[in-house]
C-alpha cells in the first residue's frame, strides 16, 4: 500500500534545470548559495531559474551579474554567465544583446549597483529600449559592504553612514527607479514587486518570468523591482525583515505595475547582420590612399614576437609618441598591438608613462607589468619601474650615467644622454626618437618600412618627420656603438 502511494505521488516543485547540480564556490558548501538566510536573493534566484526552465531558454540564456550580494551568480545558474563591473551590468548586457542577438540577456543587479554608480547605465539602456530583461533587487542599503546608505535608503532608516537616520536635506530622497524610468518612451515593461509575504511572492514570481518572456517575444527592455529582506544588515530577524518589506519599504517604494506596452507593442525588426570586413573603408569613407601602408595580414607578418615595453618620463618628453609610435609601426606589420596611457593630470611636467605590447599571438591584456624593455626618459621614472623588468630584459635609460643603485645584474643596460644627443640633431624634443630608434635595433621585431609608414601617419609636419626619421637613425647607431653584441643580445620577450 505504501509503495502504491509513493508511485503516485508528483513532485510539484523542485530544483530548476537552470541551477548547476553542485555549487563549485567552496568544497564545503557545495548545496549551499553564499546568502545569509532570510535574504530576498534565494526567492528571486529561484523564480528567475523557474521562468528560464517554462520557457525552455536556457541554451541561450546570459546572465550578466554585478558587484554586490549577487557577485556569485556564475556559481548558481547553468547559464551563460557574464560578471560586470560595478555598476556597468546593463552596458555589459547591451554589447551581449547586440553582438548575440538570439541569446536572452538578464542584467541581475542589487539597488546600490544599479540606482548609484550604474545609475547612468540603466537610465540610458532603458532610454534606448534595448531588449534585455533588468532584475533588480531593492533591499535600500549597501549589503556586501557593511550596510552603507544608498540611494534607495528610506528616509529616517539607519546605515552605517547615516547613523541618525537618512535626512531628505542632507543625503536626499529616496531614488524611485520604476517611477524614473516609467517617464521615459522606450521602456515595454516596469513593475514593482515585493518579497513581503507568500502572496507578494507569488506575483513576483508572475512578473519575472512576464518580463523574460518578453524578450524572448523580442518586445523590448523590461525591468522588474523587488522588494528584498536583508535581516542581517538591518539586524532583525527573517520573519521581521520579511514584515518589514510588507510594512515600512511598501509605504516608501508602492508596489504596481508603472508601465505596460506589452499588448500594444510589436516584436523589433532583427539586427541587421554586421557588414563585411572588406566594406568598411566605403562605410567609414575613408579613401584606399589613407589605409595603413605594409602588410597587414597574418599570413604576411613576422611570428615569435611578443614585445612588454613601459615607456615612462615627463609630460612633455614625448613618451605617449613613442609608444604610439611602436604600436602603430606593429599594427601597420601585421601584429597584434596596443598602447595603454597613463599620465598625471598636469600632462605637461607631470609623470606620464605607457604600456606597450606588440605580438604575433592574441593579447590577454595591454597591461605590461613586466616590460622587457624599459624606456626610462628620466631618473624617477628610472626608479619607479627599474625593478620591475623581467631578468634578460633591456633597460633603455635617458642619462649620463646609469645610478649605481639602480644596477641590476639580471638585465641590459644602455644609459646616454639621449636629450643632448638630440639637441646636436637639432632639437631636444627629438630625444624620444633617438630612444625608439635604440629600441628597435634591439628588438629586431619590426620591418624599417612598417615605422616609417607609422612615423608618417602621426607626425603631420614635414619638418618634424624628417627630424624623427634622422633621430630614428641615431638611436639604432647608437645601440650597435654601445653594443657590439647586440645580434646576440636581442630581448624578444619569452
């Protein structure tokens, strides 16, 4: 009788096929989310998972997550997955849209993601009516930090920054996203929901998986507000913090929908396929005679290189040029470049330096941490970044002398004064070029013909090009002078 029972028995509600089977954050807490309990984020995890399983999406489901309690959503969802810096969930989302437009795009953020530093991203992706689908978690603080005061914070409510209470004169109103966004056109779907009781839990449930659907009709952006518990910040119980929501947060924060064009609006055109790579010189309008001189296939240019320069000095010593220089001639080669700027807010006499990387291999990052080659125009920048040089590297130095305690027996060093020997070319300014021409006789990475093409492109004045090239020259002369074994010494970076 008992076994005839359990075989007639359904399951009605389970786990989502949208969830993994084990959470891989932590060995010990492999059934576990990192949520304290009585936090809105399980509900809303769950319903979210539910409407992806109804709606059989989750082959091409991206969720893009956020800075804040649900940073960890890539541990829970068997989904695509995306992690945005803070605030920049819905930009994030928007590239994914538009670059994968048959995938569904969820942007998952908490309200002080999303209503303080991203304020100006959700407020622009709904303006643009992208088609993605915003769930945003609205407990009226900053959780993972603290307990901070947030824009949604209520008026009188305590934080760990107003410990007296929100006050409308000091830190303002509380920020109605729904209310904000529902004066804007291009929005299909606002609603405001709440996580207070079993049956603001059910229309919750209702609105997410209307708000998903919808992008999966191809209606347009829709974004849903719940109201969330977060007993531990505001230090109550579960069952308090769940009354609270229904009690106190409902007054400030009305639940309802605030905007519905659902039945009235028709599903977007599909995006228009991306134009072919060879049609972009017509797009663009640019002319065959202004395209970048040399080969810039792959199959055309030089493999084994992988080039880490920092250039660093003064504002005004040309370091950016030389380093746009370098990436430009590597460009105009073939290779994959790029060219990173870093510079003081008085440019001129202020500290600027630049990462640089040229290479035959796709770059993971235009950070270069460990030049190969460092380009030091001046003793402090000598100082800042000597150390930081890989062993067998080079490190090209703007002095009359190397600084003994700068000496390294791991590394390469060519220590003149550059400046001075530009000024007897004609101009001091030039001693940036006479420093790129040393660098490039070391390295050996780059076809003479890809920099001067480089050279001419950035350098519109006549007079100036015909000085650079001159100081060009000089430098690689005075690598092959200072270094007769040079040929033996060539710092290709690996």
């Amino acid at each position: 009788m008992c076994s005839e029972m359990i075989s007639e028995f359904e399951v009605s509600h389970g786990r989502p096929k949208a969830f993994y089977d084990r959470y891989e954050r932590k060995e010990e807490l492999k059934h576990l989310t990192h949520y304290c309990p009585g936090c809105g984020h399980g509900n809303v995890h769950k319903m979210l998972a539910k409407a992806i399983d109804d709606l059989g999406i989750q082959d091409r489901t991206v969720l893009i997550s956020p800075v804040g309690c649900s940073v960890f959503g890539y541990y829970y969802f068997d989904v695509g997955n995306v992690q945005a810096a803070h605030g920049r969930a819905p930009a994030v989302a928007t590239a994914v849209k538009r670059s994968r437009p048959e995938s569904v795009v969820i942007s998952y953020q908490g309200d002080g993601d999303l209503t303080a530093i991203g304020a100006a991203e959700i407020l622009h992706a709904a303006n643009r009516g992208e088609s993605v689908t915003v769930i945003f978690v609205n407990n009226a603080v900053y959780s993972m930090t603290g307990g901070q005061f947030a824009p949604t914070t209520l008026i009188g409510q305590k934080s760990t920054t107003t410990p007296e209470g929100r006050s409308a004169a000091n830190e303002g109103y509380p920020l109605h996203v729904c209310e904000l966004l529902a004066t804007l056109e291009a929005p299909v779907y606002l609603e405001r929901v709440g996580l207070g009781d079993n049956r603001q839990i059910m229309q919750a449930n209702r609105a997410i998986r209307k708000a998903v659907e919808n992008q999966v009709k191809g209606l347009g952006f829709s974004l849903i507000e719940v109201l969330s518990p977060c007993p531990t910040i505001w230090k109550m119980s579960a069952v308090e913090a769940q009354h609270w929501v229904r009690d106190v947060m409902e007054k400030t924060y009305p639940l309802g929908v605030f905007k519905d064009r659902t039945k009235e609006v028709e599903p977007r055109a599909a995006a228009k396929p991306a134009p072919a790579l060879e049609d972009l010189p017509r797009i663009l309008g640019v002319a065959d005679e202004d395209q970048p001189e040399g080969n810039p296939h792959p199959s055309g240019r030089r493999e084994g290189v992988d080039l880490h320069v920092r250039v660093a000095g003064f504002g005004g010593q040309g370091v950016l040029l030389l380093g746009e220089v370098l990436a430009e001639a590597g460009l105009d080669a073939g290779l994959e470049v790029s060219w990173l700027p870093s510079y003081g807010p008085e440019m001129r006499s202020g500290t600027s330096n630049c990462h640089v990387r040229v290479s035959s291999d796709p770059i993971d990052s235009p950070l270069v941490a460990l030049p190969d080659v460092l380009v030091a125009m001046n003793e402090p920048s000598l100082r800042k970044f000597d150390a930081s040089v890989k062993p067998g590297g080079w490190v090209i130095y703007n002095g009359e002398t190397f600084p003994e305690d700068c000496i390294r027996e791991d590394v390469h060093v060519l220590a003149l004064p550059f400046t001075h020997l530009a000024d007897e070319l004609g101009d001091a300014r030039a001693a940036n070029m006479v420093m790129l021409g040393a660098l490039l006789e070391m390295s050996g990475a780059l076809p003479q013909e890809s920099i001067g093409a480089a050279l001419r492109r950035l350098v519109k004045h006549a007079k100036w090009v015909e000085l650079d090239e001159r100081a060009l020259t000089k430098g690689r002369e005075l690598f092959r002078e200072a270094s007769p074994a040079a040929e033996e010494e060539v710092c290709h970076a690996g």
